[in-house]
C-alpha cells in the first residue's frame, strides 16, 4: 500500500513545480521537492508516516533556507516607488504656492513639480520645503521650520 503511493507524491511534486512558473518568490517548488523526496520514499517502501514526515521536514527547511539566503543577497528597495520616492525631501519655491489660486511650483531632487500647501497657507517663493505626500501630478509640501 505505501509503496503504490509513489506515484501520488510524483504528480504533486509535478503540480507544485509547474505552478511555481506561474508563481513568484520559491514558494511552491520547495513543496514540489519535499513530494518528490516522499514519493521516492513511498518507492522504497516506507510507510505513509514517514512520508509525510519528510514531506514537511524537507519543504520547511528549504523554505526557510532559501528565505535566509534571498535576504542576505537582496538588496533594499529605495522607501517609495515611483512619485512616492518624493515624500520627506527637501526642496525649494520656485513660484509662491497659493491652493486658493491654483499656483506654485517647488524643485525637489532636480525635478520641478506642482505644489500645494499641506495648511492652505500661502507659502512665499524662495522657501525651503518639505514633501508630505504626493496626490496625482502635485507635491504637497510644508514649510521647513529651523529652531
């Protein structure tokens, strides 16, 4: 009995590899070899417990290894993707930022972008700016307080 479930493990190991082409980030095919080593052991005539055994010690542990491993050599993203790498830089007014007439331009990070004042106040040209968020095409910035 134990030995004719060889090939059920081999279709799961088969099942957990092809999904993981489909998948990101190793996470079915440390399960496809944990099958693939319990139907080797089903083939050899263990029983149906230490298949399992093996099963979940064989994908737990390379589980975690490879999760050790990718964090060692994977390198930190910057903190923001896209226009969001803008919040918390520094920058200046280039044109006054007035939300009531829809003015005011700030250069951050040699881009210049629309502004709009986190408060509503007027924020004069020539101010030194902050970045609190980025909604559409516009910064949202504060004025920088030195003590």
């Amino acid at each position: 009995m134990a030995s004719d479930l060889w090939w059920l493990w081999m279709i799961m190991a088969a099942i957990f590899v092809i999904s993981e082409i489909f998948t990101a980030g190793f996470f079915l095919l440390w399960f496809g070899i944990g099958a693939a080593v319990a139907g080797i052991l089903s083939g050899l005539g263990f029983n149906v417990g230490w298949q399992w055994i093996a099963f979940i010690i064989i994908s737990a542990s390379l589980f975690v290894l490879s999760r050790r491993f990718a964090e060692r050599f994977t390198k930190k993203g910057p903190s923001g993707v896209g226009a969001d790498r803008f919040i918390g830089q520094k920058g200046i007014v280039l044109e006054q930022i007035d939300n009531i007439k829809h003015t005011g331009t700030v250069k951050t990070r040699d881009e210049v972008w629309r502004a709009d004042s986190d408060t509503g106040e007027v924020i004069p040209a020539g101010e030194k700016i902050e970045v609190v968020k980025v909604v559409g095409t516009h910064l949202v910035v504060r004025i920088l307080k030195f003590p």
